[in-house]
C-alpha cells in the first residue's frame, strides 16, 4: 500500500497523480495513475496499491525508489503540478 500527503486549493481537482515504484537492482517497475481527485483545500492524505508492469518481480525484503507526479486544476486548464522522487524511501516487507 502506497500512502502520502498532497494539498490543493478547494475547488480544484487533482487531475492526475501517478506513482511510480522502481527497484533498479532487478528492473522492475509498478505503477498507479489515479485522476479527478476533488481538492478540499486542507492536507489530504491518499493510499493507492501499485501494479507490476512487466515481468520482473521486486527483490523483497529490499528497498525502492518512489517517484511521483500530481497535475493540479480544472478540466482544462493545469493550475499547478509537483514532482517528487524519494530514493530508497520505501522498504518492500517479505
């Protein structure tokens, strides 16, 4: 399970995060895109579960690299957007 923190001003809609998951040391790689997240102008907190793309399972127990990506505004329009990568911030449990 994935979780973390992202903020936005009432009204405005997440119009994309995705997350990505890789661990280098093997290839492998999972991801998650999730669209029209309503803002509600305080700190919200979201938990999203990651897919394998490809062939190539995660070395476990190990660490992995999250990176993500959030577009924030209206249908149409991009407000704002933040990227983010945190290097051997996540630790994959057996």
């Amino acid at each position: 399970m994935l979780t973390g923190h992202i903020e936005c001003i009432e009204g405005l809609t997440i119009q994309l995060l995705r997350v990505t998951v890789t661990q280098d040391s093997v290839g492998a790689r999972a991801e998650k895109q999730i669209r029209k997240l309503p803002c509600t102008g305080e700190g919200g907190q979201f938990e999203t579960n990651a897919v394998i793309r490809g062939k190539q399972e995660f070395a476990v127990p190990a660490t992995a690299q999250v990176c993500g990506l959030a577009v924030i505004g209206l249908p149409g329009l991009i407000v704002d957007s933040h990227q983010w990568c945190k290097d051997d911030s996540m630790l994959l449990p057996e």
